[in-house]
C-alpha cells in the first residue's frame, strides 16, 4: 500500500500573497523534490486564484518535472503538487495573453539549472508588463549576476510584447550549473554609464520624447543619456522607459509603463522616483533585483549583498523559499534604507 506523500502546506494569502508564493513554491519543489499543496492562492488580489499566466507557470513546472498535480485551472485557489524528477530539453510555453513570460521563465529556471542537460525555451506572451520585471532588466541586470554565481543562461528577444496585446517571442539557452556560487554585492563602485531608453510603437511619438524629457530636467543626464527608440509597428501598441544606472559592480534598470490615462511626465516620475531613491542610498542592489537574487543565493547555500529596506513581496518570498530550504536568510539594518541580506551562516 502506498503512503500518501508528505505535503509542505502553504498558505497563498501569507504576506504580500500574490503569485510569487506559488511560483517560488513551484520552482523549489521541483528543486528540493518536495511535495506542496498550497491553498488561498492570491487571495490578496482583486482577480483571486490562478490566471492565465500562473496556470501557465504551473504547467510548465508540471511539465519540466513530469509532477502529478491537482487543481491547475483558470480561478483555482488550491493546488497540489508533486514532483518527479527534472528533465532538459526543448521546451515551448505560450501564456496566450499580454501575461509576462519573463514569470514563467522565473518558475523553471532554477530546476533546469539543475538538471543533467541543456534546454532550449521559447516563451510566447508579455515582455513588458506592469507587475513583473521587463526583458531588459532580465538581461542586462539579473542574468549578469546569475551568470557570475556559474549559471549559463543566455536570452533573446524576439519580438516585443506589451500589454494588452502580448504576443511577444523569448528564446532562452540554458546550460547546467550543477551547483550555484554564492556572491557578496556589498558595494555598487562608481557609476560607470547612465542611460535612458523610451521603447515606443502605436503611440505618438511626443510621449517618449516628453518622458526623456523629464529625464534630463529631473535627473540632470544629457543629451547623450537619452535614447528614443522606436520599434517596429507591428510590436504594439506599447511605452516604456528605462533607466539604466551601470556601476562598477552592478547594473540596474527602472522602469515606467505607459497607461491609459497615465500622461508621459508622470510615467517618468515613476521611474525617475526609484532612481532617485537608489542613488540616494548608494547600494548596489535595488529592491527587485533583491528579490530576484533570493532564490539563487539559498540554493548556493551562502551569499549576501545590500540593498535598500526590504520590501513585502521580498520578506514573503523569503518566507516561502524556508518552507522548501534550510538555509538561513537574515536581514539586518544598517542605517536609514539600508539593510544586508544574507544566506547562510555568518
């Protein structure tokens, strides 16, 4: 007679209770071989329970890991699931919406590092979207360190994809790392480059030019810092502006989302706010790249690195990736907006 497996149970509405909890719980099971049933999924939100792009998410990590799993579909609060056993290859995943794929890639990253072979992605969906990190900052922030701590993963973009319309294209190589290193980013070094990109199509070409402007009165970059880059027609309609801010030790982006309704300068406020604020507290890690590092840093075992004051979604991600590990994560002030996050011992 077989025994029922033992379930890590997790509550959905913990925290800041929205998709990351199912995603990190999604990507450590497979990782750690742990069964989990988690029950109020994104309860905090105002569409509670699994979207397109969480369904998407679950599905891939089912398919990945060859995982038995209860409870994927459109609206679900309660999922179960078991994994088996990580498997490389060629691997095709379409949110079917303007959801992002920069998400989904998130959920089965970590558990194709792991495993004995290369594998191949093509993700099909948003690239650009409000509630999740663009494929910019995927690229020229986050893989750059994951890179250093021994991963090789490489990603290009095909086609842009923005919200409402999606049907964006990214293509991801993954080479095994077996084991990740940890990493200290104690210290950011001197600036080393400044850029600001307005990526527009469908939408008329005074709203980039009024965000770059808004820029270079509020930030005091020049002429030469300020990038208007318009794509191709059949790629929106979309804005977005990035501020990208390269140091010696890091890179970091912020990001402004057109809206309908939303007037240019005050997309750029938004962006220009968070840079503000990193260049104020002089780290090198900012607050979504702290978030993104977590989990990696726990599966290596050890790292640390200082960021600004830990935000909710980081403090639930944290409690979500001790359900699955048991290393330790601290974070300890240091002064006003300025912490240090830790795996491992001291």
């Amino acid at each position: 007679m077989q025994t029922s497996p033992h379930y890590i149970e997790i509550d959905g509405a913990m925290g800041e209770g929205g998709g990351q909890v199912l995603r990190t719980a999604l990507s450590l099971s497979i990782c750690t071989g742990k069964p989990f049933r988690i029950t109020q999924i994104r309860a905090n939100r105002k569409k509670p329970g699994l979207q397109r792009q969480h369904l998407t998410a679950t599905r891939a990590a089912r398919d990945i890991s060859g995982a038995y799993i209860e409870g994927d579909e459109i609206g679900s609060m309660e999922l179960s699931f078991i994994p088996y056993q990580v498997q490389s290859g060629h691997y095709f995943f379409s949110v079917g919406t303007a959801g992002s794929t920069m998400l989904v890639l998130q959920t089965v990253l970590y558990p194709l590092l792991l495993a004995t072979g290369e594998s191949h992605l093509i993700l099909k969906g948003g690239t650009h979207n409000l509630l999740a990190p663009p494929y910019d900052f995927l690229a020229r922030v986050f893989l750059p360190i994951l890179n250093r701590m021994g991963a090789q993963v490489t990603v290009t973009l095909e086609r842009y994809g923005f919200y409402p319309a999606g049907g964006g294209e990214l293509k991801v190589h993954i080479i095994p790392a077996q084991h990740l290193k940890g990493i200290r980013l104690m210290e950011r070094g001197h600036i080393i480059a400044r850029q600001a990109k307005a990526l527009i199509t469908g939408i008329p070409d005074h709203v980039a030019q009024r965000e770059l402007q808004r820029v270079a009165k509020k930030l005091k970059w020049s002429k030469e810092c300020l990038h208007y880059c318009p794509l191709p027609s059949d790629q929106g309609p979309g804005n977005v502006l990035l501020l990208e801010i390269q140091s010696e030790h890091v890179t970091e982006i912020f990001t402004g989302f057109a809206q309908r309704g939303v007037r240019a300068e005050a997309v750029a406020d938004g962006a220009i706010k968070m840079a503000k604020e990193y260049l104020a507290a002089e780290v090198p890690v900012g607050e979504h790249l702290a978030d993104q590092l977590l989990i990696p840093l726990a599966l290596a075992g050890e790292g640390e690195f200082t960021t600004v004051t830990p935000s909710r979604h980081t403090l639930t991600n944290i409690e979500v990736i001790q359900r699955f590990l048991s290393v330790p994560i601290t974070q300890t002030q240091q002064k006003d907006n300025v912490w240090v996050i830790r795996a491992g011992g001291s």
